[in-house]
C-alpha cells in the first residue's frame, strides 16, 4: 500500500488521477494507484506565484529586521524585485490584499555602501523614486509605496510598515 499524502511537496494545485482502474469483477484485490501531477505555478495556500517564485503580503507593521524574521518563519525573506514587472506584481499584490497600496518593506538593505537583497539575490535593478536614495537619518532599507504612491524610497530600518515576503513553492 502506498501512501499519497504530501506527494505535491505542499504544492496546491494538483490533480488526482487513477493510473489503473479497480477491476470490481476479477476476484483479485487491484488497488487504486493514485498519483498526483503538481502543475506548474502553484505555491502554498495565502501565497501568489510570479516568475517561479511564491509572494504574500502582510499587513502587521513591524520594523525591517522583525518583518524579516516573519519572512524567514515563513520559509523565505523579505521580497526582492528584479524588473519594473516584478515590482509591479509586487505593488498589485498589495493593492489587492489590503485594498490601497500600502507602504511597505521590501528587502533591499544597505550594507556598508552597498545595497543587497536579503534573499541573496542579485541587486541587479532597482527604481528609485527621483532623489531617493536620499540616506534622510540614515536610511538603509527599502521601503515601497511611501505614502500610497508608486515610490521606491530608503527608510530607517526601525520604522515599522507592513511587508511582503517571497519564497520558493
Ligand atoms: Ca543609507
Ligand atoms: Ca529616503
């Protein structure tokens, strides 16, 4: 006897089919196999795919570093953006949990000089609203949607706003 559950890695789309189908006349005893085909796209529950990766929003506001740890407690980080399309998603996924493009964390940070992605991925492009970097307080993390608009804007990393995470399916 083999066992189905969790056979789409918690992938949620998937679809049940009969491989071979039970012979109610033969006398012997053929178990249904069952197999799942995961289709492509899918990531968990509350979660949004784009690009191969899963995206979510969460609106409790929490400084940079505390919306990180939620992030890595989901099994991910804090949300990269590598096109004027990803960052788009990004904003539209926003919009349409909370209902307003609410200002939030993404998870640029500025170490040193230098500007990374918490998930470990290339800081190969990003938008700055126009005189932003600005380093206003020493302003070091990435914040999206300042004020409702469509911004890119380095806050203080203390402040807290809600923050969308990403991770694998
Ligand atoms: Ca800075
Ligand atoms: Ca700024």
């Amino acid at each position: 006897m083999e066992y189905v559950t969790n056979r789409c890695n918690w992938q949620n789309s998937c679809t049940v089919e009969a491989k071979s189908p039970v012979d109610p006349c033969g006398g012997i005893y053929k178990y249904l196999e069952v197999f799942y085909t995961c289709q492509p796209g899918s990531c968990r529950p509350g979660w949004t795919w784009s690009g191969g990766r899963c995206f979510i929003f969460d609106s409790s506001q929490k400084n940079w570093t505390d919306a990180e740890s939620s992030c890595k407690t989901l099994g991910g980080h804090l949300a990269s953006f590598h096109s004027t399309a990803e960052y788009t998603f990004i904003r539209e996924l926003i919009y349409t949990a909370a209902g307003s493009y609410t200002p939030a964390w993404v998870g640029g940070r500025e170490n040193g000089t230098v500007w990374m992605w918490i998930d470990g991925s290339q800081f190969d492009f990003i938008n700055w609203a126009k005189g932003e970097p600005n380093n206003a307080g020493g302003n070091n993390c990435v914040q999206i949607n300042l004020k409702g608009q469509d911004y890119v804007n380095d806050a203080g990393c203390s402040h807290q706003f809600s923050f969308v995470c990403v991770r694998d399916p």
